[in-house]
C-alpha cells in the first residue's frame, strides 16, 4: 500500500501531478491520451507512469495494443483526500484545465465508443 512518502514522492514532480489530476477527471487514460493532453512524448509519460504504478499510486491493465492506467482502487481514505485536496485547492483558475481541455480534443481517442464511453 502507499505510504505518504511515496504519495508526496509521486507528486512532487509537475508532469506525474499532471498525470493524477487527468486520472481524477477522467478515470482511465491510455499513455497516448497522457502523451496529448500533456504534449509529452511517450517514453516520458511511460516512465512518470511507472513510478507512480510502482508507488501504488496507479493500476494499468492491457486492453490489446493499448494499457489504460487509472488510481489505484485500493488508495487509502487520506491518499484519496489529498489527491482531492489538491485539485480543489486552486484559488481562480486550475493550471491543469488546460490540460484536460486539450485532452477532451484529441481526435480518435483509442478505446471510446459513441457516447465518450470506454469500450470494453
């Protein structure tokens, strides 16, 4: 399970922030929607994914060519909160809304189905 440190390890770093507030938006993105939303390319959003998984911040699961990563399900309470935490903290506008707004862009967002929902 994570522990704080690891928690305020994981976020500590902009681009895996940026990666947790996607998560919390949206739920589950695929590294090619991290690599857009961010303007990142891929190997870069695939390492800052794989610190925050290996610190159990993240869960991926394989769906063919593609891995969906989301929170991990089984974050505590408090890992949960501050999450939260920092999401709503911002006085006026988010630095992150950008983000998520070019994300919401993307042509061809792998995985979805009419409707914007996740084809499974």
């Amino acid at each position: 399970m994570v522990t704080p440190e690891q928690l305020l390890k994981s976020l500590v770093d902009e681009t895996r922030l940026r990666c947790v507030m996607l998560l919390l938006a949206e739920n589950e993105l695929c590294v090619c929607e991290f690599g857009y939303a961010l303007s990142e390319v891929q190997p870069k959003i695939s390492r800052h994914l794989g610190l925050l998984r290996e610190h159990q911040v993240v869960l991926d699961r394989r769906a063919g060519q593609w891995v969906y990563y989301r929170l991990h399900p089984e974050l505590p309470a408090w890992a949960h909160a501050v999450i939260r935490a920092l999401a709503d903290g911002w006085h006026g506008s988010n630095p992150y809304a950008e983000d998520l707004a070019r994300l919401r862009t993307m042509p061809d967002r792998p995985g979805r189905c009419k409707g914007d929902l996740f084809c499974i």
